[in-house]
C-alpha cells in the first residue's frame, strides 16, 4: 500500500516550505466542494417545483428544507425563478472558488518546486569541493531539473487527492442525508473498488524508483558522452554509446508506459463499477427502496460527480505514489549535499590581507585522500612576493599541496596559514578573491574570450583584460580572432588550440595582480617561444605577487626563487636553482 510515512514527509515538507499558505488552498478547496453541494442539493426542490417527484417536507429532507429554508430568509418564495436563482449563483461561486483554488494551488506548486531548486542550487554550490570528487555530477543535476518537477507532480497530486477526499466527504454526506442505505451501498462499491486496484498502488511506487534511477542514469552518462564526444568521434565509439544510452531510454520508456496505462486501467475499473453502481442504484431504489423520483434523480446526479471523484483519487493515489520516490531521493541528496556544507568564516578579510602579496605558510601537515595519506608531515614557508616551484613525479603530490593551500582540500594534521593568520580563522570566499588560480585542466565557459577573463572578477575594465591577456602572451590570436574579446570560444573553449585555451586561463588568473597566483601546469602546452614570453612577463610579477608554479619546465624552474621536489607527500630536496643544479639527487632526474 502507499507509504504513509514518506506522504507524511511530503505533506510536512509542503507545510514548512509553503506554510499556511497551504492551509488557503484547502480551505478553497472545502469551499469549492461546499458549493457543489449545495448546487446539487438546491436540485430538489426544483424538480419539485417543477412537478417532477412529490417535494415537500417529506422528501429529501434536510436538505430540502435547508434550500427552501435558505429561500424563505433571502425573502424568496418557492418558485421556479427563486430555485434556479440560487443554483445559478452556487455554480457561480462555486466557479469563483474552483478559479481561485486553481490560482493558488498552481502558484503554490510553482513557489514549492522553486524554493527546492534554490535549495539544492545553494547546497551543491555550498558543498566543499570534496562533494564534487564522489558524488556523480549528473545526480546533482538530474535532482535540480528533473527531480524537482516530479516533486511538482506530487504537491499538485497531493492537492488532488486532498480536493478528492474532501470533495468525496460532502457529496457522500449529502447523499446520505437523501438515502442513507443507498450511500451505504456506494461506499461499499467504492471499498471494493479501491481493493481492487490495490495491487496498482503497489506498483507504481515501485515503477517510480525505476523512473528515478533511469532519469538519473541518462543524465549523468549522457553529459559524459556529450563531453567526450570528440574521443567518441575520432575513436569510432559513438554507436557504443547511443547503444548504452538507448539501452537507458528504452527501461525508461518501459516504466513510463506502465505508469500511465496503470492509470488508464484504475480509470477503466472504477468507470465500468461505477455503472454497475448506477444501474444498480436505479433498481434498488425504486423497485425496492421505492424512494421518490426526484430525490432518485439528485442521488444520480450526485453518484454521477462522485464516481469520477472516487476514480480521481485512486488515480492520484497512484501519481503520487509513482512520485514519492523522487521525494525520498531528494531528501537523500539534500542530504548528502547539506552534509558537505564547506565551513568558513564570513564577513570581510582582515585589512593586511586585502592589498599586496600574502605570503603562505604550511606547519607538518598532512593531507588524505579517502584513506591513503598523500601528504605527511610536509612544511613550507613561501613569503610575500616569493615566486616558489614545485616539481615532483607524477602523482607525488604537488596538486594536492596546492588544494590543501586553497583549503579545498582538509589538511588532517598541522596547519595552513596566511600572512600568519590560520586558514581556519579567514574567511575562505574573501581569501579566494584575492587568488589568482590555474588548475591542470584549464577550466572554460561557452562564452566570449572577455567573459571567460572576466569570469572571476567582472569590474575590470577591456584595458585590464587585454594587459592581462598581453600577460599571458594570448593579445595576438585574440587579436586575430574575428570578434575580438567579443569571439565566442564554444563548449569548454572547443573552438580554440589547446595552448590558446591555456593562455585564456592564464590571462583568467593574472587579471588584476592577485596576492597569490597559483599555476599548475600552466604552460605544458605551449611551445617554447610562447613559453619564453609568458615566462618574461611572469618576472615582471615577482615581488608584487607571490607565485606558486607547479612545472616541468626548466624556464618556470629557472625563474622561482626556491625550488621544492616533491616525493610520495614529501620534501625530498630544495634550494635555489644554483643550488640544486648540480643535484644528484631526483631533481636532476626531474627535467
Ligand atoms: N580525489 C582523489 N581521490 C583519491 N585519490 C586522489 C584524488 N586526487 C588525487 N589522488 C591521488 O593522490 C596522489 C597525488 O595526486 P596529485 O594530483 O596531488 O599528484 P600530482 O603531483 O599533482 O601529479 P601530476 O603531476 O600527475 O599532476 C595520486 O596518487 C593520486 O592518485
Ligand atoms: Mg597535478
């Protein structure tokens, strides 16, 4: 059956993101029912007016006589114009009342929906870097665009079932006050038709964790083969991967299928039981009930709106328990991501730190990655204005000495600080303002050459751009790019040479002399010339800022004040480039 504990989740998670809100809607919801029936119930003293059945006290008792009621204290006789008066204005109402039902569940759909995908946006954004190494970044994405709208489906399914239920209350009490044995009957009939399609409810919840999973699957393995598909090209993989991803549409299109034929089937039992309901209605009424004519017609007519109802709910039953899934999965990922939350002091940096170069400082630290240490007990001074190198084997170490200076990583022993101040005690975003940053894979948006420059520091003007750009020897090819700063660069800076999307990054991370520029890797793919011009214009920074370049190059080697090799985690030599020119050691083996 449903899981009652994750709709309760739901509804509790609807109150708190919407609040009382919510409680208008149901209250419209109460009303536009409420009218309805009164609609109905004003049926049969009309009839009776009219000459059909006998009316009168007798008949359709209280109802009857609350509209005749309600009719005489509007100063109103009974009279066919008086009736239909007062049915025409409920309808009204009630059309008033459905309308701004209507209004405000959609606009509390769309405020829920939009409050979880700011939620998640802020949580993954939030999230330390570690967050993004093991967690598959089509997840986070399919919980924003997808999930999220499901979620939508559930509120809007939940409102349905509420309207249902309450909807399903007042017409049945309505008929009950007309025939109490005839109500008895329908309700049983509804009972047995709600066990019926039991097996039903069962299923969609489990189609529903299929329909989670597939749609996550499609999102993460199509943005992997949508960001590789120039190997799946030039490697004549790509049949491999539409085979994969097709492979994922087809369980999706499976699952998709049975939810909404499930729906059709719970419709179809409920349409033809609820004929079978009315057929037997009319008989039992009149040939054994011998129950008036027009109260017969009214209870119709109420059966006839009730029975859709009844099949409304089971149907919404079945939506909503298709989408409870999505609800348990986004609860999980916020979760995870809330988990993850990178903690930092706020507010501004301290005033020392706001101009000039910092200097960095790393006390036996030690860093993990899961459970291997790949750092230990490792020191380093770099001082203001310093320009340091760190060389090292592949795998040494070198980029996570960098993200443990940066705080992306956790140092699990010893201490980071800058300018003396320990890294735990500045505030992270304001610190990494003043850092200019080049990873090993230059990062790039689809955007024009000035956006992806001006990426972490808009307010800088075209002439900082194209000195920045000069900087990083990139001003001639944007020069001579069709567009200027204005040329856009495509996915990931696709439409470039892989040494010109390096100089893009590099100009990125030189814009507005940072206090600490860190370089990893930010030359391997320039020639030698280019190199040579980067290099010229990286001197001309020593001392205004302090740099740390991770390289294999003899010129960035050359250039440093002080030369760090990096050995499993550890220092295994380091000096001047006089120093250590004549090394024996594995720093000679290095370059
Ligand atoms: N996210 C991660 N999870 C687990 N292990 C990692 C992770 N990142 C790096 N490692 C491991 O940590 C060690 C050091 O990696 P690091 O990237 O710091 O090396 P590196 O010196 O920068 O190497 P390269 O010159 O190849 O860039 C390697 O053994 C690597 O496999
Ligand atoms: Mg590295």
């Amino acid at each position: 059956m449903i899981d009652i504990q994750a709709l309760r989740r739901l509804l509790g998670d609807i109150w708190s993101v919407v609040g009382s809100r919510y409680g208008l809607y149901l209250c419209l919801l109460a009303l536009t029912g409420l009218m309805e029936g009164v609609t109905l119930a004003s049926v049969v003293p009309l009839l009776a007016a009219i000459g059909i059945g006998e009316g009168g006290s007798g008949v359709g008792g209280v109802v009857s006589q609350t509209v005749l009621g309600l009719l005489s204290w509007l100063g109103l006789g009974v009279s066919v114009p008086a009736i239909a008066g007062v049915i025409l204005s409920s309808l009204f109402l009630s059309t008033v009342f459905f309308l701004a039902q209507a209004y405000v569940g959609i606009s509390l759909q769309t405020s829920y929906v939009s409050q979880w995908q700011k939620r998640l946006l802020r949580g993954i954004f939030a999230a330390k870097w570690g967050l993004f190494l093991k967690t598959r970044n089509g997840d986070l994405i399919n919980s924003v665009v997808t999930e999220t709208q499901r979620l939508g489906g559930a509120f809007y399914q939940t409102g349905l079932l509420l309207t249902g239920l309450l909807h399903s209350a007042i017409y049945m009490a309505l008929a009950a006050m007309l025939s109490g044995l005839t109500t008895l009957g329908v309700i049983a009939g509804g009972a047995f038709l709600f066990l019926v399609t039991r097996p039903l409810i069962q299923r969609a919840y489990r189609i529903g964790f299929g329909i989670s999973h597939e749609n996550a699957e499609l999102q993460v393995k199509l943005g992997e083969f949508v960001g590789s598909a120039k190997l799946l090209k030039a490697t004549a993989t790509e049949n491999a991967a539409v085979g994969a991803l097709n492979g994922i549409v087809k369980r999706l299109q499976k699952h998709i299928l049975a939810n909404a034929f499930d729906a059709q089937l719970v419709k179809g039992i409920f349409d033809f039981g609820a004929a079978a309901m009315v057929a037997s209605i009319l008989v039992i009424s009149r040939s054994v009930l011998d129950i008036d004519a027009a109260v017969i017609l009214v209870i119709l007519a109420i059966f006839v709106r009730l029975i859709p109802k009844l099949t409304g709910l089971q149907q919404s039953l079945q939506s909503l328990t298709s989408s409870l899934p999505a609800v348990a999965n986004l609860n999980e990922i916020v979760r995870t991501i809330e988990a993850e939350v990178e903690v930092s002091r706020t507010g501004p940096l301290p005033d020392a730190l706001s101009d000039g170069p910092l200097a960095v400082s790393l006390q036996n630290i030690a860093v993990s990655h899961d459970t291997v240490q790949v750092i230990s007990n490792l020191s380093i001074a770099i001082p203001a204005g310093a320009c340091i190198a760190l060389v090292g084997r592949s795998g040494a170490g070198k980029s996570t000495l960098v993200d443990a200076m940066l705080g992306l990583v956790p140092a699990s022993a010893g201490s980071v600080s800058v300018n003396g101040i320990n890294l735990n005690e500045l505030p992270l975003y304001g610190l990494r303002q003043r850092i200019g940053y080049m990873g090993q894979e230059t990062m790039l948006y689809n955007t024009t050459i000035r956006g992806n420059i001006l990426w972490s520091q808009p307010h800088h003007s075209d002439e900082a751009v194209m000195a920045a750009a000069a900087s990083a020897a990139a001003d001639a090819f944007i020069s001579q790019s069709p567009h200027g700063l204005d040329t856009m660069i495509g996915d990931r800076g696709g439409r470039l040479s892989g040494g010109e999307r390096q100089r893009l990054g590099l100009a990125r991370a030189l814009l507005g002399n940072p206090g600490l520029l860190v370089l990893d890797e930010a030359a391997s793919a320039l020639d030698a010339e280019t190199d040579a011009a980067v290099t010229r214009a990286l001197e001309l920074l020593k001392g205004k800022v302090t740099m740390i370049v991770i390289s294999h190059r003899l010129s960035s080697v050359r250039m440093a004040d002080y030369i760090y090799v990096l050995d499993k985690g550890q220092i295994v030599e380091s000096g001047t480039w006089d120093e250590l020119k004549g090394s024996t050691g594995q720093f000679s083996r290095l370059l």
